[in-house]
C-alpha cells in the first residue's frame, strides 16, 4: 500500500480527523468518511509557510486543478 500524506493549514479540522470527540452529525459524519481512507497521514502546514496558492486551496478558488502541476506534485518548499 502506498503511503500517503494529506496536509491541512486547519490545526481545527485536522483536530476533528484524528480525534474522537463528540462532534455534530456534519463533522461527525465528514470526520469519519476521512478516517476510512487507509494509507494516508495528515499532517498541519502553518499559515505562514503555506504558499498563497497551495494544493488545498486550487479547488476552493475555482481554479482547474487538472492543469496545474501543483496539484499533482505539490509546492516546492
């Protein structure tokens, strides 16, 4: 199995990911749906040294994340 690595720049959703709080059925539900994933480990990039456009964030601006290299490759720190 491939390893994979996952980064959020949210210390809070990353929080809801690995704990098991009782969370309400939107997270709850969200939360788990990401723990079935096998293989992968997620981990938290700060703010300050994520790139102003990061892999995570192509998706969320309407940008077309099949061409761009970015996505597929992730930033080059």
């Amino acid at each position: 199995m491939t390893q994979q690595f996952c980064w959020l720049d949210s210390s809070v959703a990353l929080h809801w990911i690995h704990g098991n709080g009782d969370y309400k059925q939107f997270v709850a539900n969200r939360a788990e749906k990401i723990r079935q994933h096998n293989g992968v480990e997620w981990r938290h990039v700060n703010a300050d040294e994520n790139p102003e456009e990061s892999p995570a964030d192509l998706a969320s601006r309407g940008g077309s994340v099949g061409e761009k290299d970015l996505w597929w490759n992730g930033p080059m720190l």
